[in-house]
C-alpha cells in the first residue's frame, strides 16, 4: 500500500523509503551490536556516533561554521518559541555588562509576523512576560488575512540606535506552513535593515517547514531551529544552530541576571545542551538517528542544491496547474513572490468565485481515488493544502497535478 499512497500531510509527513528501510533494521539490531538503536545507553560510543555523524552531515549540507553550535533537543518548534527568546533575552542581559544601571528596563524582542506560526511565537513570548514588539503583522496589509510578506519599509523595528536599547532578537519565520506564506526567494531580507539594526540585533529564524529546501545563510543569523517531522525525520527532535558567542555566558551569573536576563527552565538553555554535546539528558534517540540517515541521503542526492531544483520543479508544476484552472483554484497567498514552495494552499471555488465547500470535499475524494492522501487544509483555515517535503518525488507530483487538470476538465 506505501507504493501506492502518495502522503502530502503537512507534518508528520513522508520521508524517504530507503531511510526507513534502514531505520527498520536499526530498530532491530543496530550495525550488528545485538541490540536495537533505542536500546543502547545514550552514553554509549555507538550512539555518540550516530549523534556526531548527523551532525556533520548537516554541517557539510547547511555550510555551517565551527563557530555555531548544532544542538539536537526535545519540545518541538513550539519549545523554542520560548527558549529562543529567554536565550535571546538572557546573552542580551549579558552583553549589557556590570556598567548598565541597577535596574535596566527589560530588552525588547522584535517579530516579524507573517502567519500562524510566528503570531503563535508572540503569544507565549508575551505569556513569559517578554516586551514582544510586532513590527508588522502582515495580516494588517492584506484585509485581515495572511497571505503577504510586507516591505521592510512598513515594519516597525524597535531602536537599535545602542547596544543598550537594541532588541534582544529580531524574530522570524521563514516558512508559515499553515498559511503557505514563505519569504521570497533569495530568503530575509538582511540587506534592507538599517545598518545599525543588522549589526546589532541578533536575528532568529524559524524554519521548521523548509529547512534543507533552500540555502540559508547560518553567518547572516544568530539562531535557526527547526522542528524535524518535515524535512528532516520522525518527529521528537528539534534541531538548534546557534552562535557560540551568545551562549557562551552563565545565564544563572548574579550580573546577568541583575542586568534583567531571565531564569531559564534547565533544559532550555542552549549553554548546556551545548557543553553536553547535545547529551545533558537522555536524547530523542531514534529521531536523532533517523535524522541522521536523512541527511545523508541528501548528501547523496545534490544536498540542498539538488533539494532546492527538485522544489522548484514541484511547486512550479503545482502552481502551473494553479494558473491554468480558470479560476476553479485561487492561492490563498495573494503576493505571487511569497507562495511557499513546501506548503501549497489553495480554496476550491465556484463558478460564482466563492469557496465552495462542497467542491473541495470532491478535489480530495479525487486525490484519493488516486491514492494522495492527507491534502486538507489545516483546521484553522480551511481549504486544500499539498505539502511538498523534500521525500515526495516529482512522479508523486506529476500524479497531483494530473488530479488537479481532470479536476478543471470535468468542472469548468
Ligand atoms: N513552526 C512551524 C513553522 C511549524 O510548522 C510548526 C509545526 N508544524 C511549529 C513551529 C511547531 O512545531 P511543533 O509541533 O514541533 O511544536
């Protein structure tokens, strides 16, 4: 049934057969040891191993410098929509120095908010007590919906006019998988932020959904983290790149946080994860492993290069079918440039030009018929949704797009 069911889910969704092929028998009998991966000591020089190998693999396909930290963790994206800030806020508190004042108003952090994900970010930033500034929610420039990445020219960053007041991290995320809202190729616009703001502020990038799709440039961010159940593995990891330099301080030291940095849950900060080589507990074992193998069929296949061709030429094929639908699909993402190549998200519409229910129920029976599976939109906004990760293929999606063109015949 696998050879026949082409999986589109949003995540957890399809990972390559040959990596799980592998996993299967890792699962049994690990490289011979007698016992399955999840059954050795997490201590142990195999399992140490397997953690370095992923490691490397993902320094050789992300270009990564010695001087970022690569830290396997637990809690998902969702946990570091907390532990980026607190680590943010407390290397800012750090940065300020025993020369501040006695009680220094709290730094502030800035987001970027371009779809559910991010406005997620600022609601538990602000839960946690943080000054979260939004300096633009994109929502506000196109009719109360997502659906734009708005010029820099219309956010309002905070001042970084010094080190003192500059915010403790720019937030943002690169690719909203819910609303199908990506950054524009060629990425964040860095280049457009005032030159002071740049050096200064630290910018964060969630790219739980698009990660090993595109190049990203590691140097130009202080930290990218991104959950694993897309483009990575199972999920149960999260995966963290972090500068060393803003995780090198003691965040418990009297002076950093006299200076407003906050108490940090053990397990959040950075600093040991990174001193315990991603060990300071017992790790998520066999999604690290499998990670690991996915990154090195990567490595096999053109790495992120070949990663970035093959999603062009999916989402390219996709959105073709899009444009030659009369009408019968509409992206939900109004600005052509920010359609995200992972997450295509569409309505159904009728011939009177509104969603129609009714003939969206049908685009998925018709998928199905064709065994693509997992196609709904997400609850909170409706409509269809095909992901395409890095496993599905462009056969797969040759499949979809021959659904989508009968679909258009036998409806408009
Ligand atoms: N960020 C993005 C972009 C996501 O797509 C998701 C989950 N789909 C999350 C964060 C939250 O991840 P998790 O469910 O692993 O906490």
């Amino acid at each position: 049934k696998r050879d026949a069911t082409i999986n589109l889910g949003a995540g957890p969704s399809s990972l390559p057969t040959a990596v799980l092929l592998e996993a299967a028998q890792g699962l049994l009998d690990f490289q011979g040891t007698g016992m399955g991966l999840t059954e050795l000591s997490h201590r142990s020089s195999t399992f140490k191993a397997v953690v370095d190998s992923a490691e490397a693999s993902l320094r050789a396909l992300l270009d990564i410098p010695d001087d970022y930290a690569v830290l396997f963790t637990q809690g998902g994206g969702t946990e570091q929509f907390s532990a980026s800030a607190l680590n943010m806020l407390s290397a800012h508190a750090s940065r300020r120095g025993p020369a501040a004042t006695a009680t220094p108003t709290p730094a502030k952090c800035d987001y970027i908010v371009t779809g559910s994900w991010t406005a997620k970010a600022v609601k538990e930033a602000k839960r946690l007590g943080v000054a979260a500034n939004v300096a633009v929610d994109a929502r506000e420039h196109n009719g109360g919906k997502f659906g734009v990445v708005p010029p820099v020219s219309a956010w309002k960053l905070s001042s970084a006019a010094s080190a003192e007041d500059a915010p403790a991290m720019l937030y943002y995320c690169d690719n909203e998988t819910v609303d199908g809202v990506e950054f524009p190729a060629p990425g964040f616009p860095i280049d457009e932020l005032p030159a002071d703001y740049a050096e200064r502020v630290p910018l964060v990038a969630d790219c739980s959904s698009n990660i090993l799709s595109r190049p990203i440039d590691v140097r130009r961010h202080a930290l990218i983290f991104f959950g694993a159940q897309k483009n990575v593995g199972p999920s149960g990891v999260t995966v963290v790149i972090v500068r060393r330099n803003l995780i090198a301080h003691d965040p418990d030291a009297p002076a950093v946080l006299a200076q407003g940095g906050p108490r940090i849950p053990t397990t959040l900060v950075y600093k040991n994860l990174a001193d315990n080589a991603s060990l300071y507990n017992t790790p998520p074992m066999f999604s690290i492993y499998v990670a690991g193998l996915v990154f090195a069929d990567l490595l096999k296949h053109g790495g992120v290069a070949g990663a970035t061709e093959r999603a062009a030429a999916k989402s390219g094929l996709v959105y073709g079918a899009i444009a030659d639908s009369q009408g019968l699909f509409v992206p939900t993402v109004t600005q052509a440039a920010a359609r995200s190549r992972m997450n295509v998200t569409f309505r159904v519409v009728s011939a009177e030009g509104t969603p129609d229910d009714g003939l969206e129920a049908r685009f998925v029976a018709a998928c199905a018929q064709r065994g693509i599976v997992q196609v709904k939109g997400h609850r909170s906004v409706g409509g269809i949704r095909c992901s395409l990760y890095n496993a599905v293929t462009l056969e797969q999606t040759a499949v979809l797009v021959d659904v989508m063109r009968a679909f258009i015949a036998d409806e408009r």
